[in-house]
C-alpha cells in the first residue's frame, strides 16, 4: 500500500507543473494568460452550473472527470492554441507520448482507466465527451466577448473561423450554448471590434 | 430559459476572479503563490487519485463537486491563511455571505444546491465533507515539504502546531494519508530546515 501511495503522490507532485503551462487565452481581467491547470478547474464549474444544456445520456460526474485530467497531458506537450498554426499530427503524437509518461507514473489500474477517460475525452465520439469538448470549447469565447476580444485580435481570426473552430464542436455537444453565443460573436465582429 | 443561462453565465464570469484570489502557499517551483483557482484543480485531482484513502460510506463524484465549489467565497471574503491571524468568526461571517452573493447570482434551485453542498463540507461532519477536508489539508504539507518549508518558515509554524491544524483533520477524513504524511513532518522538522 505504501508503494501505491508513493506512485499516486508522485504524480499529484508532477501534476503541479500544469499550473505553470500558459495558454493563449487571458483571464477576463486580462491582466495575464490563463493557465492550464486554473482553467481545468474553470471548465468544470461550467461543466456543473450548464449541465442542463447537456443530452439525456450524458453523465456530468464523469464529464467532470474528463475535465479533470484532460489537460495534464500539456505538462509534456504544451498548450496547442485553438487558433495557433500547430502541426496536429505532430501534436496528437506528443500528447499520447504525455499521456504514457505522466499517467504511467501512477498504479498501473489508475494509469489505465485515467488514460482510457483522456483517450475518450480526445476522440470525441461519446455523449460525455461530446459534451466536455463543447464545454471546452465555449469558455473562451465568453472571456473574450468580456476582455475586447483577446487570442481572436492576436491571432486575427474571422467569425467564419469562430464557427469552424468553435461552433463545430458546441453544435455537437451542447447546442444551446451556441444559440446563446452565437449572435453574441457576430455583434462582436461586426461592430469591428476585433480589429481595434 | 434565457433567462436561465444569462444567470449561469453571470456567475460563471464572477468566478473567474478566483484565478486572482492568491494564497499563503506557493508552487512546489516556489517561483510564485498558489492561487486558488488551481488549488481547487489540484485538490479535485488529490481527491480522485486518493480515491482509495477514503472510508466506503464516502462518495467520490460529491466530494469532487464539494471541493470544486468549496472556495469560490474567497472571491468576496479572501483566503484565511491556516497558520495566519485568523478571525474566525468574522471569517465565518463573511463567508456566509458571499456564498449569499455569488451562488445567489444563479438560478435559485442551482443557489440552493450549491450553497448547501458548501455549508456541508465547512460543517465538516458527514463522511463526503470530512474526506474532502482532509484532501483540502493534504496538498500544503506536501508542496511545503518539496519547496523548502514554504508556509511553515513564514509563518514560524512547529511541528505541534502543525499536529493539530493538520493532523486532526487528516486523521479523521483520510488516516492513511496522516501516516505517510506525519513521520515525513517529523523528519523535517527535527532537521531545522524549517528554520533555514
């Protein structure tokens, strides 16, 4: 038991480091970037109070779950920004070298079932992780609409992109979220305010 | 249900704010305060990998909604140092009100539920509360005990001191996890390093 006890402690040690992996959006103050670990636990509490924007089928405690773990694998591979030139190929394959490394610090049950969640979670093919992405992917966008516009002015992105990158997935996982958001975005940008 | 959702959104904007709430204690890096957005994110990770600590009546999925909500009222009412000059019962005071506050921002039934599950895990009486008690105590000692004494140094912290603020409530919410931890306290402090 003590061994177990060690392995489990080594990775929370480890999974410190996600508080020091910046993502390219800012908080709505906008005073700094978000990091990955403030924003994990910012998703689920979105993931909670909207669980009612989510289908029948869908479990919120293992959505929150997925929350939990779905960002440790950037400790290793970074954060991909959304609206970034990344290499997605090249990235998938970091991020599942992450997920070995640092799920496998724990007792092989626990690496297992936690990488099989983060697996679920990127494939995006369930109610639950349909819904986790589509949670994943509105929280941005609402900080934002509130910080005059954020990563969409530094990497000058398009509504056209927004609906790509952003609708796609809400569409799919909550779509009343993105009848919420989207006229939102569309006053944004056609009150120009993404180019100022 | 517009309505509905402008009020979750509201509140979940609010508590962006406590990414800026900082805490006593810093990162195991040591190069900055915890805040306690991702304390909260950690804890809930403690809580899921420390699963197995917790006595069977204990049910998992409730203790990470507790501690995923547990500190939201610092947004109004600050973070209380454990081993600082506390009021506690004007800290008390004015926790109870910002729970008024800021889960009065959401639907009434979801203010409701919130605000009863955090009056539960402060009443730190049923089997959920006091694991995820003893989870919220667990995480301090062992980043302290990584960056060189943290908290403990600043605040001139004994190793009697520490028995009873953390040693109580880790024994009765998680045992197991007092026994890894205690002789490894004990260890650091009778090297003096907490007096470096």
């Amino acid at each position: 038991m003590t061994d177990r006890l060690d392995a489990q402690i080594a990775f929370l040690k480890e999974a410190d480091k996600l508080k020091s992996v910046l993502r390219a959006s800012r908080l709505i103050s906008a005073d700094r970037h978000e990091n990955s670990a403030e924003h994990s636990w910012h998703i689920m509490l979105h993931a909670l109070v909207l669980a009612d924007q989510a289908g029948p089928q869908v479990r919120i405690d293992r959505v929150l779950r997925m929350l939990l773990l779905h960002d440790i694998v950037e400790i290793d591979a970074g954060d991909a920004p959304i609206h970034g030139d990344v290499d997605h190929v090249a990235m998938a394959r970091a991020e599942a070298e992450a997920a070995r490394r640092l799920f496998g610090l724990l007792p092989a049950d626990q690496a297992d079932d936690f990488r099989t969640l983060w697996e679920e979670f990127e494939a995006a093919e369930t109610p639950d992780a349909l819904f986790a992405k589509a949670i994943d992917r509105f929280q941005t966008p609402v900080i934002n609409l509130e910080n005059g516009g954020g990563t969409w002015t530094e990497y000058r992105v398009t509504l056209e992109q927004l609906d790509t990158r952003v609708g796609v997935p809400i569409r799919r996982g909550a779509p009343g979220l993105w009848d919420w958001l989207q006229p939102r975005l569309a006053a944004f940008f056609s009150a120009g305010a993404r180019s100022d």
